[in-house]
C-alpha cells in the first residue's frame, strides 16, 4: 500500500533547510523506510520511501519468532488470567464511547469512584478514546482488560470547582457533533452526574445542565462555587484531549494513584457477575439550536454563570477576561 500523501512530508526549519516527516499509522501494520542523502553539513538533499505493509509476504525470521515466543509464555498466561465475568456485553466501540454514553465507559469510570474512595471522590471522567475495545458477555481475563485499557495510566484526584466541571464537559463534546471531527476522543464518560447537551449549539456552550449524585444516590443541580473531588486519568490529568482545565486549575491533586487497569480489574473481582447498563447520565437534546450567535458573541446562558464562577468577567461584547488574584 502506498502512503495516502507525500512520503515524507517535507516542511522548512527556521533556518530554511528542509525537515522529513513522516508517520506510519498503527498497531504495527506498516513499517516506515526512508532513505535520505545527506550533505557534509548534515542537511537533506535527497529521499525516496514508502511504508512497507507487514502482511504475508513479509517472511518471519524462525529464530526472532521463536524467541519472541518463549518470551511471551508467562505473558500469556497471565493474559488468560480470569478475574470475573460480565452478565452483558460491554460495549467500548469507538462510534458508542467518542459520541455518547457508553457501558464500558459507565463501568470504568464507577471503578475509578470506587478505586479511589478513600479519597472522597464524588465525579469521575474518562475520555472515551482511551477505551479501546469491546468485552462480550461472559468470563473476563486480565487480558481482556489490559486490551481496554492498554495506556498504562494511573488514576489522579483533584477538587474542582463546580464552574470547572462544567467547563471540562463543554470540552468533552466540542467536538462531537460531527464523527469526521478530529479529536472526538475527548468526549467524556462519567461517574457520580448526568449531565445533558446539544450537538447544534455553538463548542463552548453545549453542555444546558449538570446534576451531581448525593449521598442518598438522588441527583441535584451542580454547585458553581462548591468543590467536588474528581478523578480522571493521568493523560486527562495532565491537559491531554484539551483538558487544559484539568491542569491548570485543579487543587490540591494527587497523581500517584492506582494504574486504571488494576483498578477496572479489583472493581470487577469485587462485584461479578457485572451488569453495568446504560443509565442516562449522558443525554443528547436534538432541539434545534439558534441559527445565528447572541449578542454576547456566542456565550449563552448558563455558560455565562459558569465563566463568571471559573473566574471569568465580561468587558464588552464578546469580550471575556480571566480575572486575576492575589
């Protein structure tokens, strides 16, 4: 197979020489090969390649693969661990989790409010492009997991305020309106709320309303000025998908928790058979929204309540600043 545009795309530095780039997908099926003639300074003058299809024809070296497979025996044994079963299918499909509520979505996220009770977690996100696959109904290995959840990340609590909540959910679905979007893997699966949006409002001003679980298990409106303990993934932690909120304005956050696999893995010892469902605590409001912005350059209410709570004033049309204190 050839590459689908220019192998390499070539782009200038800042010193005007050329720089080779290139990228070969993923999961291994392709191996990149690039031959480049350099002058005496370093600089490339020349370069001809392709990706290379592993496929059939590519023969497997018998020592390599021998090796490879005496390496990998306690690997798979450990794989085909069984760690519980699973009473329906949980469904990590790409086109399920990037756009919407999904099982397996409600599944690891409530493993992380359990995983991490002892913290006092109330909320927990994940973005649904780190799910990665299915689980059929029926026995659940340690393997099965690990092909879920194969980043090897660790789970961080934070409190946040309500305002920044909300504003880590409008992140979440600004970008899923549309399935040919890039970074649909931001969307947000949740534990301990609901919340309700609509895809025809403007990115930025989506998400119409937010309730958090109580004690009792009931749900009431999201407190803009309150703190909630959060839990989300080391990636998410850190700003990946455009939590940006999630870096620069969590307090008091403890990055060193339980890897998310060990805890989906315990979560699910702990109460097999699981039977996780769909459960409402994404909703998608098709109402049509305004075909043309307000006045206020796109931010409608609540959204104004929730800049104004992250810190946030309104100086003119359209116009936000963050306030500064101290």
């Amino acid at each position: 197979e050839d590459a689908e545009g220019p192998y390499p795309v070539v782009v200038d530095s800042p010193a005007g020489t050329p720089v080779l780039v290139v990228s070969d997908a993923a999961w291994g099926k392709y191996l990149g090969r690039l031959d480049v003639t350099f002058d005496a300074n370093g600089v490339p003058v020349s370069w001809q390649g392709n990706p290379i299809t592993l496929d059939a024809s590519v023969l497997q070296d018998p020592d390599i693969l021998a090796e490879a497979l005496a390496l990998d025996e306690p690997l798979e044994a450990l794989r085909n661990q069984l760690i519980g079963s699973a009473a329906v299918d949980l469904d990590g499909d790409r086109d399920s989790c990037r756009f919407g509520e999904c099982n397996m979505g409600n599944l690891i996220t409530d493993a992380m409010v359990w995983a991490t009770a002892t913290e006092g977690t109330q909320i927990a996100f994940l973005n649904g492009g780190s799910i990665r696959t299915s689980i059929p109904a029926g026995d659940v290995s340690r393997g099965d997991v690990l092909e879920v959840l194969p980043f090897g990340n660790t789970i961080a609590t934070f409190d946040l305020t309500g305002a920044d909540v909300w504003l880590a959910l409008e992140n979440g679905v600004s970008r899923a309106e549309n399935p040919e979007n890039e970074g649909t893997g931001r969307f947000p699966q949740v534990a301990g709320m609901r919340f309700t949006w609509n895809p025809s409002l403007p990115a930025g001003s989506r998400v119409t309303s937010v309730d958090v679980k109580t004690q009792d298990g009931s749900y009431s409106p999201i407190d803009m000025d309150a703190a909630y303990k959060v839990a989300a993934n080391a990636f998410m932690r850190g700003g990946g998908d455009g939590y940006d909120v999630f870096a620069e304005r969590a307090i008091n956050p403890y990055d060193f928790g339980p890897t998310l696999a060990d805890s989906v893995e315990d979560y699910v010892a702990a109460h097999s058979p699981v039977a996780t469902e769909v459960e409402g605590r994404i909703t998608q409001d098709d109402t049509a929204g305004p075909t043309e912005l307000p006045a206020t350059g796109g931010v409608a209410f609540p959204w104004m309540m929730v800049l104004t709570a992250a810190g946030f004033a309104l100086v003119g049309t359209g116009v936000l600043v963050r306030r500064r204190t101290g």
